[in-house]
C-alpha cells in the first residue's frame, strides 16, 4: 500500500478506541439488538465487534472496504439531512490499511454466512461460506501493525481498554434498547453488561454504578418556538449531593454520540454559579435538532459539533438547568 494511504488511514483512525467507536456506530446503523466488544492487549493485539444487525450482502463484500463505499449515502444532497451516523466510508477501508480485517456476516433468510479477510481496500480472497448465526462479526487483528512509532507510543501510554469501556458505556446510556458488553479477550466478566428494555436511570446505574444513579435528576426542555431552532433535550443531570472531580458529559446529537466544548463549558458555569460547594457535574443529555441544524464536522476524527444558533440554545439550557438545581437546592 502507499505510505500516503496508510497515513491517511491513521488520520481516520488514531487509535483503538477510534476503531470501536466507527464498528460500534456501523452496528447500531444496522439495527443491531446487541453489540458485543472483546479486546486483547487493548485493542494493539484484537478488537472483536459483533452484533445481531442486518448483515451485510453478498455482493456488497468485493467493494466493502474500498474508500468511500457507504450503503449509507445515495446522493450528495443526503449529507444535508443523513439520519444515520455513518456516511463517509472511510472507517472499515482506513482500518485496513493499518490493520488486518476480517468479516464474518450473514443476511436474513440466507443458509449460511461468509468470512472475508481485507488488507488495503481490498479482498485477500473470495469469501468463503461459513456457519454464522445472525448479524455481523468485524474482527481487526494487529492494529498498527506498519505503523511502529504508533504502536510504541500506544503501547507506552496506558492502554486504550479503559477509553474502550467509557464509549461503551456511553452508547449503553443512550441507546437502552441495545445489549451492549465490553470485555477483555477471554475474560467471563465483561465491564460493561447491560440488558435493554430497562429504564435510562436503571442503565446509568447498572453502567456507572448507584451513587451516580442516585444522585440524578430528570430533566427535560423543548422549545417549539418557530423563530428559533426547534429543538428538544432530554436528559439526566447531577444534583448538589454529587461529588466528582471531573466533568461526566454524555452527549447525544440526533443520536449521535458527539462532544460540544462550548455547551459543556456553559453547563459547567451554572454549576459553579448555582451550587456553592461546586463538585463537577454528571450529565447526560439528548438533544433533537432538524438535521440541517447541526454542522457535523465532515473530518471523521472530530467528534466536535457546533449547531445553529448556539448561543441562544445553550442559553435555554442553561436555564432550564439553573432552574432545576435552584428547585431541588431549596
Ligand atoms: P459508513 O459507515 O460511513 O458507511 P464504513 O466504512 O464505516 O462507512 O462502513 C462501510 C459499509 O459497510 C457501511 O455503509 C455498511 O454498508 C457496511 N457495514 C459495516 N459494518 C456493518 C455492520 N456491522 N453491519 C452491517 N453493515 C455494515
Ligand atoms: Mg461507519
């Protein structure tokens, strides 16, 4: 492979936490019931992803991996309003560059699935049938492999599990109708372990344990004023009693797992202008927007949102913040 596909690779993908957050997104895209994580040597040595999905066909393996193949984008206009979280194609061709990929699938009503292996974009071989049960196994084996000063650094730095168990978590908060499991290789014991279906605050507290979950607050605002965006956030927000030193802020945009500095500086603020004994807060909030609203960086790696008018957004948050924790302070 060129070294300039390679190091645009691991632009996309900088490290392992990276790779699960692009296989984790494809699996809810494909409407999965449950998504499972296993990593070995923190993601260096094996990540494994498998899900219940839809599968993928065929005749959709050959191209798989090539740039820029998405099921998910028929028409350019589709980038305004895309629903789904992928849409680039990028992330299974970049992992091949710097990895070694192999898939395993099956589609509904098919006798047997197929295992295919990737390297570069392209195919090792023809895919081979094979037993599977439902869904879609995506195994990347050696990550960075042909990159050694990333490696090293990797391998240097503690590992990347840890940043692998908080994704996981995350996506278990938001998405509660998903089974998510997140585990060291050949370990019984998973991490995270969650079972759809029960409540959010039942999820945060099975994910980030009951002193967490006890401490929280519902909290909801909608705005259907037709001058502004309209928008609805709903979430759960950390009351006076919460004590940590560092902000948790799950944020979830149109169902997008996303970070915006500039809303969680501004909930930081009313915590420490609210509540004297100022703890840092824990929240986690999902904000609907039409999608025209939120400027989605196109660069895969940033996870950075900004959205249309912002300021007076985050000005209603913040009240509606404000609000709750002066109601349950007095
Ligand atoms: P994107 O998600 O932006 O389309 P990816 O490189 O992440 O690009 O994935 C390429 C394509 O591979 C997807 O569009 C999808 O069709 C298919 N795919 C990847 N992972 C899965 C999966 N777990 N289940 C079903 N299809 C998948
Ligand atoms: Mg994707």
């Amino acid at each position: 492979a060129s070294v300039v596909n390679r190091i645009a690779a691991g632009e996309v993908i900088q490290r392992p936490s990276a790779a699960v957050k692009e296989l984790v997104e494809n699996s809810l895209d494909a409407a999965s019931t449950s998504v499972s994580v296993s990593v070995k040597d923190g993601g260096l040595k094996l990540l494994l992803v498998s899900d219940d999905g839809h599968g993928i066909r065929h005749e959709d393996l050959p191209i798989l991996c090539e740039r820029h193949t998405t099921s998910k984008l028929s028409k350019y206009e589709d980038l305004q309003t895309i629903k789904s979280m992928g849409f680039r194609g990028e992330a299974l061709a970049s992992m091949t560059y710097v990895g070694h990929v192999t898939v395993t699938t099956i589609t509904e009503g098919q006798l047997h699935g197929y295992r295919v292996s990737y390297r570069d974009g392209v195919m090792e071989h023809e895919p081979k049938p094979c037993a599977a049960v439902k869904g879609t196994q995506i195994m990347v084996e050696n990550l960075f492999y042909n990159m050694a000063a990333r490696r090293k650094t990797l391998q240097n730095s503690n590992d990347d599990y840890p940043k692998i168990v908080d994704l996981i978590s995350r996506f278990a908060v938001h998405h509660m109708n998903v089974n998510f499991s997140c585990r060291k290789y050949g370990s019984n014991r998973a991490d995270v372990h969650t079972i759809g279906g029960s409540s959010r605050l039942d999820t945060i507290r099975t994910v980030y344990g009951a002193s967490v979950a006890r401490d929280l607050m519902e909290i909801s605002v909608s705005d259907d004023n037709p001058t502004r965006s309209i928008f609805k956030m709903e979430g759960f927000i950390s009351n006076s009693n919460y004590v940590a030193k560092k902000t948790t802020m799950i944020l979830f945009i149109n169902d997008r797992l996303v970070d915006c500095t500039a809303l969680k500086r501004a909930v930081e603020l009313v915590y420490s202008a609210t509540l004297p004994k100022a703890s840092k807060p824990f929240i986690y909030m999902s904000i609907n927007l039409p999608s025209d609203h939120v400027d989605v960086n196109i660069h895969p790696t940033k996870r950075e949102v900004s959205l249309l008018n912002q300021d007076s957004l985050i000005d209603t948050i913040q009240s509606a913040i404000e609000a709750k924790l002066m109601s349950s302070n007095s």
